[in-house]
C-alpha cells in the first residue's frame, strides 16, 4: 500500500473576473512524494493540473493509493492550546469554542476548529481555519481530483517541544513556528523575531542560512538544516500524527484507509466466496442426478435383456413389483422364495449400482444365492462393495475377474450370511 504527501508551495493565478472560481482553480506549484509500504519513498516537483500526469507511471507501477496527505502553507491555520473543564469529551467538545474565543480576533463561528486527542484534565491541541478557507480548500482537491483524506498545514509538522523552532523558508519568506504559535515574515525580519524566543534548538527547513543571519543568532543555540523539505515533512509525518482539518463537517467520507471500507472488502470477498461454493454444490447435485439416472437406465436395459417380451418398467418400484409378479407367476410353493430374491437383490442393488455396470444376473434359488456379472473400474471397487454389503448381512465371494478396457470384468456371488 502507498501513501502520497502533497506540499504546496506557491499560487499561479489564473486571470479571471470570478474571484471564487479564481481560488477554487489556482494551479498551485507542488511538491510531492510517493511513500511505498517499504517506507521508501519518491519525489518530484510539478503543478497541480500535470500532477497525475507526473504519477501515472508509479500509479500503474504500485497500485491503488492508500492514503493522500495534502501540507497547506502554515499562514491559514491558526495552532492553539488550552485547557477546558468538563467530566467527559462531549462536555469539552461543547465548551470548547468559548474557551478558544479569546484568542482569535474573529468571530469564532467563522472558524473550524479541528482538535486533537481530548483527555480530561490535560491541555487540548487544536487547529482553527476559517470555515470560507478549508471549503475552498476542498473544491480545489475536487476541481483537480485529489482525493485527499488527510490536511494539514506545515505549522504542524514542526516540533512540538517549548524549546524548538522550526523555520520554513520560502524564497524571501519565512515561517516561524514556536510552542503551537506560528508567524509568516519576510526573511529580512527573521533574526529580530528570534531575540525574544527563550529556544535551545533551531530547525531551517528548505534552505541554508545565510553567513550574516547565522553570525547575528546566539551561539548557544544549536543550528540545524534540513534543505530539502519534502523529506523533513516526510519524516515528521511517518514520526507523528498531526491533527487532521478533515473533521466533524469537513470529514472525508469512505475514505481509503478507512475501516468501513476494510470490512465491505472482507464482505464482498465473503460473498465471492459463497457464490462458488453454491455454484460447486450445484454442479456436484447436477452430477450426481446425472449418475443417478445413468444408473436407472442401465436397471431398464439390464430388464429388457432378461425379459425381452415384457415392457420396460420406469422406477425402481416397478421393477420391483414386477419381479415379485414374475415369481408368484411361475406357482412356487415355497412363499418365502420370490421375498428372499426380492430382498437380496434390494440390498445388493443400491452398492452394485454406484461401483460399476450390472451386465447380468441369475438367481440360485435352491442355493438361495444370486450371482452377478459387472464391468468394475478397478479391484479395489470388489473389496468395497464385500465391506459394504457385509454391513447389510450379504456375503460377497468373487467367483472370476479380469481385466478389460477401462476397468475390470467380476463375476460375484451374494447371499445372506447365516
């Protein structure tokens, strides 16, 4: 699964009478880097319109897109921190916009408030964006089709100990973030706005300071660049996880990485699944009904071959009758004769059936044993169909086989065991 972090560096407008579909179509100068799930990553600068342009290769190449982190310049998102009274989370929630009330200098309705973590008792981090500022935002991912489930703003990304600071620097701007507050100034104001900050660490992201800014800033503080700020961002965003402004109203709904998501995946598979399993058990019932009436027809052939005058009869309850008729027919004295055949042939026919081809039968009836003459698919069949009519109290002895095309020829004798 890959993972995309899109920073956005400058505006290139687009002459237009309509102010809002001015904003809503600035093709933004990005940088961009494709996370892969080894945590390897690639990068690239490009223009919003040319970005999927730009990543069609490593689309095709890695798949779908887990995730679309977009970084907003950190000038539009307001970072503050307070503390607010209240048993539960629901009860912070509610107080939570008079708490931040007076601190920002417009009517906080105007704001969206994103928040991170609540915890009763503990400090709560929030970020606040104007309500105009983040729906522009989101008709600007639409308008391109970047299907962002994550926003945030550069501020956030910086360290959030009391004794950093982070500096992004943007040709001849820069961004100063400090203990959850953040300021844009031009570069030349930049030594003058660190004095006053009590800081053992200095962060420059993006470019180098200059040989008289580094000589103008107290030695003790210890100086650290990173030029490309792509990969700072990368890494902080892989490190920690900032408050997304994608909340309450603004929510991204289905997103990729979400678990609702996961679970209809699971289901749909789950359903799949069912629907070959089904389609199995039906093909398996179709066989076997198939079996079943191959085996009914040889029954009806095997009756013409023995009483060729006769009709053939259709179900199994009709051979059977016609059996009994034939032998109280022929005037036997002993009663229990034509039952003792009829009841033979009725335990041995279901196994002989479903192992092989009856070619012939002939009944002993002084013997009172029934000798059977079938086309077998291998020897092992003999020794099943003797374990399985021995179940019935029938005894099975194999008078001859040999082998034939496809199979083998067996003679067998059945009768009851005493």
């Amino acid at each position: 699964m890959s993972r995309l972090i899109i920073r956005i560096l400058e505006r290139n407008e687009t002459p237009t009478d309509d102010v809002g579909t001015a904003l809503d179509w600035v093709d933004h100068t990005l940088q961009w880097a494709w996370i892969r799930s080894d945590q390897s990553f690639v990068q690239g600068e490009t223009t919003a319109s040319a970005l999927f342009t730009q990543l069609a290769p490593l689309i095709e190449a890695e798949s779908d897109i887990n995730s679309i982190t977009v970084v907003i310049p950190s000038e539009q998102v307001l970072m503050l921190s307070c503390s607010v009274p209240g048993r539960n989370s629901g009860q912070i929630r509610q107080a939570l916009p008079y708490a931040l009330e007076e601190h920002v200098a417009t009517d906080i309705e105007t704001m969206h408030i994103a928040v991170g973590p609540i915890k009763s008792g503990q400090p709560i981090d929030c970020a606040l964006i104007e309500n105009e500022q983040i729906g522009l935002w989101k008709s600007w991912l639409a308008n391109y089709e970047i299907d962002a489930d994550v926003l945030v703003s550069q501020a956030q990304l910086a360290s959030s100990e009391t004794n950093d600071c982070a500096i992004f620097i943007n040709g001849h701007q820069a961004t100063i973030v400090n203990n959850q507050t953040s300021a844009t100034i031009e570069r030349d104001d930049l030594v003058a706005m660190l004095e006053p900050l009590e800081i053992d660490n200095i962060f420059i992201i993006g470019s180098a300071l200059t040989d008289l800014e580094r000589s103008q800033i107290n030695t003790d503080i210890n100086i650290t660049e990173q030029l490309d700020g792509t990969m700072y961002l990368v890494e902080r965003l892989t490190k920690d996880n900032p408050i997304n402004l994608f909340q309450g109203e603004y929510a991204v709904e289905n997103s990729k990485g979400s678990v609702q998501k996961q679970i209809t995946k699971m289901v749909k598979l789950a359903g799949l699944w069912l629907v070959v399993y089904l389609g199995g058990l039906a093909m398996q019932g179709g066989w076997l009904s198939y079996q079943a009436d191959q085996l009914a027809q040889a029954n009806r052939e095997s009756y013409a071959e023995l009483f060729p005058q006769d009709s053939v009869p259709i179900t199994a309850a009709q051979l059977r009758r016609r059996f009994e008729g034939k032998l109280r027919s022929q005037g036997r004295q002993d009663s229990v004769a034509p039952m003792n055949f009829v009841q033979l042939l009725s335990d041995t026919a279901p196994i002989f059936g479903t192992k092989g081809s009856l070619q012939s039968l002939s009944y002993l009836q002084d013997r009172k044993e029934m000798i059977f003459e079938m086309e077998l698919k291998g020897y092992n069949h003999v020794d099943q169909i003797q374990t399985e009519l021995k179940g019935r109290g029938v005894d099975i002895e194999v008078i001859s086989a040999r082998s034939i095309d496809g199979g083998i020829s067996a003679r067998l004798r059945a009768k009851y065991i005493k």
